[in-house]
C-alpha cells in the first residue's frame, strides 16, 4: 500500500515506492546536494516542458506543478485504465535521464549526477489534495521568488487561475499548508 499522507517515510534518504494504488499522487523529486542545475529562464522552462510532456505521454492527468532550479512538485492523478502508480518510477526515470544528459551536455560535466531522489504520496483525502494544490501553486511565494503565485512562469498558478472557476479558486487558496509534511527544505535560485 502506497505511503498515505500522514505517514512519515521509513527511511527519507532513500524513500520506498510502493504503487499498487490507482489515485492522485503528490509527487517531490530533487537534485543531488541540492544543486542549481536549472538556475536560468532557459534551463526552468525545458524543465517544465519536459515535466509536461512526460505526464501526457504516461497518461498521467497532471493537475498543478512547479519548477525550480533544484526541484520540483507535481500533482498527477494516474490513468484511470491501470490498477496502480507503476508506471510513476518509469515516468520519472524517463524524465531525469533525458534532462540528465541536456543539463551536463550545457555544463561540460557528462558523467555528473543531477538528480537524487523523488518522493510520492498517494493522497486519499479531498482535504490533503485541495491543501496540496494550494501547497504546490504557491510554492514559488513560499521560497520568496514571486509576490503572487500566478506572477511565477513555471508553476501552473496562472494555468489554475484561467482555467478554473473564481470560487474553486478561492476556495483551494483558503486550505492551510503550514501543517504539511512536504519534503521541500529546498532553497531555490
């Protein structure tokens, strides 16, 4: 059974996977020693083209992310044609290995390791999702990089806010993250 919300990890250097769950997923994934690989506009905005372009191919529904220069979040819920979440390790392994390559090839270090870990909880409340979104739209403001979440390009705040009704929207800002356990010790760039 998948890691439930309020669990902790048993071990958070090395977290397990378990996804034998169909669900929505809170995913957290980081660079080794908390690098900056993706410090720039350029380097923030393949990195989220490829977050984007991996989820679809997976045929995950991703429902908000955002991007820094040493990690990013993502909500997805799994295909709703498959049992479980096997396919998030394969996903995300397709995901590092290409950004892997670009980022050394641009740094002239081929052989570096860019990514360390990622993190997943199955989320099995409406309360935990909605707390989640907020948590993830606003993660930008939480690290000091923009004012307002929608002002942040690599995030899907402006995405949310277009997209969904004004009262879904205030509603999903009211729900409190100060009390989530998020693997996010992460200071961006």
């Amino acid at each position: 059974m998948p890691r439930r919300q309020d669990q902790p990890p048993p071990w958070p250097h090395a977290p397990t996977h378990l996804l034998d769950a169909r669900g929505i997923y809170f995913v957290t994934a980081g660079t080794h020693l908390k690098q900056h690989h993706f410090r720039d506009p350029a380097r923030l905005e393949v990195l989220q083209r490829g977050l984007l372009t991996i989820t679809h191919k997976f045929g995950l529904r991703l429902e908000a992310w955002a991007v820094f220069s040493n990690h990013y979040h993502f909500i997805a819920k799994t295909p709703p044609d498959v049992e479980g979440a096997e396919s998030l390790p394969v996903m995300v392994r397709a995901l590092h290995g290409p950004l892997s390559r670009w980022v050394n090839k641009l740094d002239g270090t081929p052989e570096r390791k860019v990514w360390h870990n990622y993190w997943e909880t199955l989320l099995t409340k409406q309360t935990s999702y909605f707390a989640r979104l907020n948590y993830t739209h606003n993660n930008a403001v939480k690290h000091g990089l923009v004012q307002v979440a929608r002002d942040y390009p690599w995030c899907s705040a402006a995405w949310f806010e277009r997209e969904t009704a004004p009262a879904m929207v205030r509603a999903i800002e009211r729900f409190k993250t100060e009390r989530l356990k998020v693997e996010d010790d992460f200071q961006p760039e």
